[in-house]
C-alpha cells in the first residue's frame, strides 16, 4: 500500500515520543500490506473498527493512541486522515476528519 502521509504521523510522535515505534511499525506494515477489502485488514488487525466511507480506526500502541486512515482499496493508497491520543480520538468525528 501507498501511505499517504508518513509526516503525519512523524509530526504527532515528535511531540508523543513513546508514539514513535508503534507508528513506525503500523507505516511499515501498512507500506508491505496488500489490503483489498477490509477483511484483509481485520486478519491483521482484528480490534480494527471500520467507519463508512472506507475509514479504518487502528488502535495504536495497546489503545494509547488511534490512527484513522482512509482506504482507497482499488487504488492501494491509505490516506491518513487523523493520529492522536485515545482522549483526543474522543473528540473528533471520525467519519468526518
């Protein structure tokens, strides 16, 4: 998969500094992943949840964090739409951001 954008997540674990490993690991796996449908991502990932709009929310780092990303399946780009603290995940629309 193409993600789209590593500086995303590079700009929240340079303030979150135990951020950085898991995120770097979710970006490599992520990159090496050839997800087609969201059942590719559930067998990876099973505490996956997955939003319309073909959003995914990984929790990261034993759900410390949360990612919300945007598969464009056909395509194989993930956008990364939002990484932040579980707190500050509460706070945002997820099938808006």
């Amino acid at each position: 998969m193409r993600v789209i954008s590593r500086r995303t997540l590079k700009d929240f674990y340079e303030r979150h500094t135990a951020a950085k490993a898991p995120l770097e690991s979710w970006f490599h796996e992520a990159k090496a992943a050839t997800w087609k449908n969201p059942k590719d991502i559930s067998a990876r990932y099973p505490s996956a949840d997955f939003l319309p709009g073909n959003r995914v929310v990984f929790d990261i780092a034993g759900n410390h964090y949360r990612l919300v990303a945007r598969i464009h399946y056909n395509t194989g780009i993930v956008f990364v739409r939002f990484v932040g603290t579980h707190a500050t995940y509460d706070r945002v629309d997820a099938t808006a951001v």
